[in-house]
C-alpha cells in the first residue's frame, strides 16, 4: 500500500514538473507571423494589406448586381493592440482604409468619372477570432462613414453612405481579409447616388513588416 502511495507520488510530482516546464506561449498567439504557429505578432505592430492581386474592390448597387463602383487599388493598415494565446480573439486598430481614385471607375448612368472616395470617423475597432472571423465596429457614438465623390454630366455629386459595422473572414492560404456584400446605405447625395452600397474586396496577403501574417 505505501509502495503504490510513494510511486503515485511520484507520478504526481512528475507531471507537475513537466508543466511547470512547458512555457505557458507553447499554445501560440492568435495571430503569429510567418506561419500558422509562429512567432507571435507583437502588440504595437502595425499590419499592412494591399488589394488581392488581380482582384478589385466593388461598391455595387445591389448584392447581386454589378452597376456602381469599382477600384483596382486599395490598402487597409491596422495596429494591434491586443494578441492573446490561441484560441481566442485578437483586437486592432483600423488606422487607414485607402482607395486610389486613379484606379476607380463607374458603370453607373450620367457618372463620367470617380474623384475620390474616403473612409471616415477613423480609427475603428476591429476583432479577428481563432475561427477567422473579423469585425469591424465604430468608435462609441459613431458609424462607419464612405464618403464617395463622383464627377458627372452636372458636376461633381458627394454621396455618403453608412454602415453599422463590418463582417469580414480571414484565410490563411494566402493571409487574406475577404469582405462580402457589406451593405451601406446612403446617407446623403443627390439621386445619382444608388440608396445602397455593397462592398465587395479580397486584401491579401497581411503583413507585419514585410512578413505574412496568420490566424490561429
């Protein structure tokens, strides 16, 4: 009976000194660099993601429609302020969402031209789960604001749209960000101006200096 009782003991004393061994980040972050399991994204970093190659960014008028806004060049930049063990949920700050006007263009009737279009109410909050899914929310108060220039037939029309938040997925095959059909709905303009936006962009691959980033 002792015998049994010293060597479960000592099976006891074993197993905690194994754990006490095993470094508590062993598990990884949520989001690490290099590969999925990698070297931890410090807190601080700032993220980076152009456009998907060969892709374009879409501000339809419709979820299944194709007439509105379409631009072959844009960037997110995020900073990370939070990146626990996995599983859990990552959290950022959306700094910077650009569009390059230069590459914009519009199929929509009596639109010549896009001059611009701007991401207000910056910074927002954002999220990214151990299952891939990301958020995007407003500061308190406040809303995710568009604000799209167009030049027309009768000058130039500023149309500004709303939404509530968006709902994005990450993927690590190629360190992306996918938005789908995010609807926004218009704010104020004139009635060139379609009542809804759905945006549509594919940003890959996120980087953290230069190297890609995944989620775990």
């Amino acid at each position: 009976m002792r015998k049994r009782s010293l060597l479960a003991l000592a099976g006891t004393a074993t197993a905690l000194a194994l754990t006490a061994a095993t470094p508590a980040s062993a598990a990884g972050a949520v989001l690490t660099t290099g590969s999925a399991g990698g070297t931890a994204v410090a807190v601080g970093d700032t993220l980076t993601a152009p456009l998907a190659s060969g892709t374009s960014a879409t501000f339809y008028s419709s979820a299944t429609g194709t007439s509105g806004v379409k631009c072959t060049g844009s960037q997110f930049t995020a900073k990370v302020t939070g990146n626990p063990t996995a599983p859990g949920t990552a959290t950022e700050s959306v700094t910077a969402h650009t569009f390059d006007s230069s590459t914009c263009t519009s199929n929509v009737t009596g639109v010549l031209g896009v001059n611009g279009i701007t991401i207000d109410n910056l910074p927002y909050a954002a999220t990214v789960a151990s299952d891939g899914t990301l958020t995007v929310t407003p500061p308190s108060g406040s809303v995710i604001q568009a604000t799209v220039k167009l030049r027309t037939l009768l000058g130039s029309v500023t149309c500004v749209y709303r939404a509530p938040g968006l709902t994005g997925k990450s993927g690590n095959a190629d360190s992306s960000i996918t938005f789908t059909n995010q609807q926004f709905t218009k704010f104020s303009g004139s009635s060139l101006c379609f009542a809804n936006g759905f945006f549509t962009a594919k940003y890959a691959p996120v980087t953290d200096a230069g190297v890609r980033v995944y989620v775990n």
